[in-house]
C-alpha cells in the first residue's frame, strides 16, 4: 500500500495474509505472498494470479497444498493470536486466468476448517453485489509494498476513489494494461494512493462491502495510471454458485 496508515483490526477483520508453506525465499522472506479477505467461515476470496507457478512462468497453478492462510493479526510477524489454515481446495473460473490480460483474476480458497464464530478477530465481509456508483471513496488494504518498496510490517489501509471505466480504459491504454470485463479501477489522477506488490488478492471495500480484488496496475501510484481490481459484483453468481455464498454472509 503506497501512503497508506495504519488499519485497524476492526475495520479488517476479513482480511487475511497468504503465504507460501515453503520459506524458500524466492518470493518474499517472510513467506508472504498475497492478501485474501474470508467471505464465510471456511472460504477466501482472492486473485488467481496469486496461485500461479512464475518460476517457470509457465502460468501453472502450484497446488493448495503449497500455501497457508493467517489471520487474526495486524503485524504481519504476529504469532501469537492468529490462526493458521491450510488450504483444502482452490477453484479457479472455468475460462481461467489469463497471465497476459489479467482477465478472470479471482480464485477461492477453501480453508481445512471453520473459522470459529466466537473468533472475534476474523469475521467474513458481505459481498458487494451492485456496481459502485464512480467517485465512490473505498478502502484497499495488504501488506503489500510501500513507498519504500519494501513490504509493510503492519497492515496499512488506504482511500481511493472508484474511476469510471472509460476513463480508466483511456488512462491504461496508455501503456500495456487493458482494461476488460469484469475489472473495476480505483485511484487519483494525480496517482500517491494506491494498492502494489503483495496487496495482491486483497480486498477493496467500499461502504462495508467487498466490491473489488486487488489485481493488477502499471507500476503502483502513478499519475494517470490507477489499481484495477477483480470486480466482486460481476463474479458475484459464480461465487455463489461456487461458494453458497451471496450478498449476505454465507455458511
Ligand atoms: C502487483 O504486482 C500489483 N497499483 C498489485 C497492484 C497494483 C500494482 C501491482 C496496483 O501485485
């Protein structure tokens, strides 16, 4: 998160750090890999970039068994009060995530076990199910790069506006993104605020409500060049149908 402030675990109890099981370090030390927000007791909702294999590049998916998920926490080296899962099952949109468009950015991730309910410092967020009206002022949050480049320790939140999809087709068309179906752009003209590198399947809510995915941008915080995010609202039927999981909580 580029000028970013501290989150507060009220605010983002549904958020959750993935990482990878093996500390192999070719990623990130620390094993942090991607963000993810928990959208019913045992389910994740994240970005299917987060899952491919880029050693080889070859656009392979690694398998659950090579990723953990961690909650409970803001400092990112917490180890006590937070809970540790592993994953049961990744499922991925039939048409697939494309490595070169970023389109079909969206995985879910089922958790071995339920999350329990008297657990309070990691409850699911409600989906957002309608289109954002535009300018509508969201949060985006990870423990993804900072100014610094480095990743952050403690969970940072940030606002940015939701940008109109033509503008925001205008403005990425400048240089290699494409904006397609099913994504949404959020950020300012001027750039400074911004999701980056290791917010990365991590949520954008807006009103309370899950609306976006962290998924992709040219470079982090530039002028003229916003986030783009996996737009919940227009995978909202196949999370459901995938999930049981609607509008509401589910499970
Ligand atoms: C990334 O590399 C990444 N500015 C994520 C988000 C953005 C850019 C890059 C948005 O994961």
């Amino acid at each position: 998160i580029i000028n970013g402030t501290v989150a507060t675990l009220n605010a983002t109890k549904h958020q959750v750090s993935i990482r990878r099981r093996l500390n192999d370090g070719y990623f990130f030390g620390t094993g942090h890999l991607c963000g993810g927000s928990l959208i019913s007791s045992d389910i994740v909702l994240s970005a299917a970039h987060c899952f491919v294999n880029y050693d080889i590049n070859t656009g392979v998916f690694r398998p659950a068994e090579d990723y953990i998920v961690v909650m409970g926490n803001l400092d990112r080296f917490e180890q006590n009060n937070t809970l540790i899962y592993d994953i049961s099952k990744i499922v991925y949109n039939v048409s697939m995530f494309n490595l070169t468009t970023y389109e079909n950015d969206i995985a879910l991730v089922f958790l071995n076990d339920s999350v329990p309910a008297n657990y309070t410092r990691s409850q699911p967020i409600s989906l957002n199910t309608q289109e954002v009206p535009d300018n509508t002022v969201c949060q985006v949050t990870g423990w993804g790069q900072t100014e610094n480049g480095y990743l952050s320790d403690v969970l940072l939140t940030v606002d940015v506006p939701i940008i109109n999809d033509t503008a925001c087709a205008t403005q990425t068309n400048f240089a290699t993104g494409i904006l397609r179906n099913g994504m949404l752009c959020a950020g300012y003209p001027e750039g400074q605020r911004d999701a980056c590198g290791g917010d990365s399947g991590g949520p954008l809510v807006c009103n309370n409500k899950l609306a976006g995915v962290v998924s992709w941008g040219i470079g982090c915080a530039l002028p003229n060049l916003p986030g783009v995010y996996t737009n919940v609202s227009y995978w909202s039927k196949w999370i459901e149908e995938h999930s049981s999981v609607s509008g509401g909580v589910g499970k």
